[in-house]
C-alpha cells in the first residue's frame, strides 16, 4: 500500500520551488546535461526546414561574429 496517490503527485508538481529544485537537481547530474542538449538539438534540426524565422536568425548571429566572417572569409579563399 502506497501513502502516496496520483493527485499528491500532481499536488507537489504545482509547487514552483520544489519543481525548481527539483530541475536543478537532473540538470546537475553528471550527462544530463549533454543528453539534454542533445535531445534539443534533435529535435531543433528536424524542425529547422519549417522554421525559416529561426534560420533567419541563426544567420543574423553568425553574420554579425567576426569570428564566424573570418572562418567565411577563409573557406572562399582555400583551395581545398
């Protein structure tokens, strides 16, 4: 017999601290961290051909990184 019932578990779910906690929790968790970023971008790549405004924004950040202008700049001009 258990003390503890669906709606108990519901109940603690509406709790923002616990539920914060809690998420910090799995979110320290040694891989968790790396799975779920892997999981998002899953996810994120299958839905890019649908998402032009997301596209559009990705290519605004990596057009405004020097960093990213240079790394352009040197693929044109490699001969590879």
């Amino acid at each position: 017999m258990s003390l503890i019932q669906e709606e108990d578990v519901a109940r603690l779910m509406q709790e923002p601290e616990l539920m914060t906690e809690i998420a910090r929790a799995v979110v320290d968790t040694p891989g968790v961290m790396e799975q779920l970023a892997d999981d998002i971008a899953e996810d994120f790549e299958d839905h890019l051909d649908s998402a032009p405004e997301f596209r559009k924004l990705i290519l605004d950040a990596a057009v405004a990184s020097p960093q990213f202008r240079k790394l352009l700049a040197a693929k044109l001009v490699d001969d590879d």
